[in-house]
C-alpha cells in the first residue's frame, strides 16, 4: 500500500490523529501530500515522522521511494 492509499484509507478522525502524531495536520497532508502527484517533496525528518506514525504500516523506505517517484514525475 503506498502512502495516499494509507491515508485515503483512514477515517477523518484517524487522519487527525495521524497527522498529530506525524507532527502536521490533515490539511497539509491532504493539499499537499497526498496529491498526484504531491505538490511537495517533505524533508527526510518530515518523512521520519510521517513513517513512524503510520506504526510499521509503511516504512521509511516506502515512504521515500513514493516521495521520490512523485518528484521525478513532476
């Protein structure tokens, strides 16, 4: 499962918590993360939270490819 399934997946009150725990907001990450493709690239300490706060759904390295791949697309 990539990063904007995961999300999509949540339900609005799991988005919230999500986003608390990764340090942002459910706005943020829907305007600009979850977007295809994603309107920005999140710093590396950025995609550390976003990874731990998904608790071993998706890695870093998952998170990181999907990041990567959106970069090059654009």
């Amino acid at each position: 499962m990539n990063f904007r399934d995961y999300y999509l997946s949540l339900e609005p009150e799991e988005r919230e918590a999500y986003a608390d725990r990764a340090g942002t907001t459910p706005a943020y990450i829907y305007c600009h993360l979850i977007r295809t493709p994603p309107t920005r690239v999140p710093t590396i300490k950025k995609i550390k939270r976003l990874a731990d706060a998904t608790s071993g759904d998706i890695t870093f390295e998952a998170l990181v490819e999907y990041f990567a791949s959106a970069a090059q697309a654009s």
